[in-house]
C-alpha cells in the first residue's frame, strides 16, 4: 500500500461529471443526482459482494462535487481505477434509458497525490493534486461519453495492475479493449497534460479482485 507520512496516500481517483448537470432544473437535478448515486450505490454492493471483500477494501472515499463526485480508490487496488471507471461507464447507459434528460456524463481517471484529513463532523475527508489534476483531464475537447478519459499516471498503473493480475488482462481482451494514441494538450492553467481516452467495445461491470480472486464479470 502506497501511504506516506501525514496521511499522504498515491492511488487511483476516478471523477465522474454529469453532463450540463447545471442545466438543469433543480427538480430535475434532485431527481438525476438521487437516482446516479443509487444506481453507482448499488452496483458497487453487487461487486463487493461477488468479490467477497468489505467497502473499505474497494474504495477509501467519495467527494461530491455538486454535478457528480469523486471516487477514491485504496491504494492497493491501484490500476484497477480504469476498470472501475469503465463500469460506471457501462452503467449510465441504463440511466440514460430512464431519464430522457439524462445526456451521459463524463469520466476521468488519474494516479496522483491525496491526504486524508478530518473535517468538521469528524469524517475522513480528502485534498489534494491528484484531485485537482484528475479534474483537469476533463477539460479534453475530443472527449466523447462512449469513452473514458485516463491520465498518463493512470494508464501506467494499469499496466502494472494487468501485470500482476493476468487475468484480468485476458478479460480485458475478451471484452475487446481499446485505447487512444496519447491526447497531449494544456489545461487551463497552461499546464501540459497527457492522457487517454479508453472504451469497451463488449461493455460491462467487472468485479474487483482480491486474494481469492474471481474474475466473473457481471451481467446485467
């Protein structure tokens, strides 16, 4: 596990971003915001539970940014972040399908820098680069919902990820992976970027692993 003095932790944050979110009347907001994070709610409890490992094994956090959230993985589950983020992908297609409003949404993964602190209630909170930086790579204009953006960092880790597990590497074949030649562009600090857009072309949710690994890949 990547984890450095003062709750300084290196890992996988995926960011997903509901398209013209503020668009939208606020009932309408309400009612898309309730029903994404129940739908995500309850497609994380499936894959938990196919995978036979605790949330906290999975994911360290959520930070809600008003028209989606952040998604902090654990650390040692770092690389698996990418295939998260396809699966949240895969399923805004059967929210789509409910809500004629819905227009998709945006999602970015990045391998960077986060510290946990407490926040006023006492919960776990987090800040950092790698927070702000993931948010950065939704800035590319060639992006397209049927895709995921990915960072350089993030890419990487999936490399090192699909080394390790290679069966989740044999899946990802199975299910006709695909990525990007490199996007390099500048954000809006004028900050040089480099990243990935990557897709599915037999798109699904596929469980996280762990030291009894089952790779079943869920079929809804």
């Amino acid at each position: 596990m990547t984890r450095k003095k003062n709750s300084e932790w290196t890992t996988d944050i995926v960011l997903i971003d509901i398209i013209n979110f503020s668009k939208l009347e606020v009932k309408y907001q309400l009612e898309i915001i309730n029903f994404l994070t129940k739908t995500y709610t309850n497609m994380i409890e499936k894959m938990l539970e196919s995978s036979k490992m605790p949330l906290s094994s999975l994911i360290l956090g959520y930070i809600s940014t008003g028209d989606g959230f952040y998604c902090i993985l654990n650390p040692k589950l770092k690389g698996y972040g990418t295939i998260l983020g396809l699966s949240f992908n895969y399923m805004s297609e059967y929210i789509s399908k409910k809500y004629s409003y819905f227009q998709g949404i945006r999602i970015a993964v990045h391998t960077g820098k986060i510290y946990e602190f407490i926040d006023i209630l006492g919960h776990k909170n987090y800040i950092g680069d790698g927070l702000n930086d993931c948010a950065r790579y939704l800035e590319i204009k060639d992006y397209t919902i049927s895709t995921i953006m990915v960072s350089d960092t993030a890419y990487e880790s999936l490399k090192v990820f699909l080394d390790r597990y290679k069966n989740f590497n044999s899946l990802l074949i199975e299910r006709e992976f695909k990525y990007s030649s490199p996007y390099i562009f500048e954000d809006k600090h004028g900050n040089k970027k480099e990243g990935r857009l990557v897709w599915l072309r037999k798109a699904g949710i596929i469980n996280p692993p762990n030291t009894n690994f089952n790779s079943m890949l869920i079929r809804t």
